[in-house]
C-alpha cells in the first residue's frame, strides 16, 4: 500500500500532525510511534513531579491532512492545538 509506505518512512521521527477530527482542524506533535496501515500513533511523553506522562494519539489515515517533521525539542511539551473551519 503506498500511503502506508508514506507514513512508514517517518518511523522514530518527530513529527507534526494536521488533521480533521468532526469539522474541526487540529495538530499533533510527538514521535511516529506506529504505522498500522489504517492508523498513524503518535507519542509524546513529559517529565511532571509525578512522574513521566506520554501522550498518545491514534489518526486515521482518512482524517490525516498533512504530515511534516517537527524539530526536535526536549523542552517542548505535547503541542496540540485546535481551529474552527470558517
């Protein structure tokens, strides 16, 4: 499947992620954990007082809009962000 060989060449990397979730456009940053070949999962993980926390997120191919490398940022946290279609 040529999409999934897409995705699969950005394995380990970090990535942002645009996509359609119900109307609404949203991002994702973290590292490209796995490729399914339906679903794209992203991680992201942070230190807190209580610990390590990761974030993970599973797209569907139908809903990803665009897929670019992110800089590599320890410093950075899970970046998500979210817009209304006007």
């Amino acid at each position: 499947m040529a999409v999934s060989q897409q995705y699969s060449a950005w394995l380990g990397k970090r990535v942002e992620v645009h996509y359609r979730s119900a109307g609404v456009h949203l991002s994702v940053r973290g590292t490209l954990a796995s490729d399914s070949g339906k679903f794209i999962y992203l991680e992201d993980g942070s230190s807190t007082v209580d610990g390590r926390k990761t974030l993970r997120v599973a797209i569907p191919y139908s809903c990803v809009l665009r897929v670019a490398e992110a800089p590599d940022s320890s410093s950075e946290g899970p970046s998500r962000s979210a817009q209304e279609d006007h």
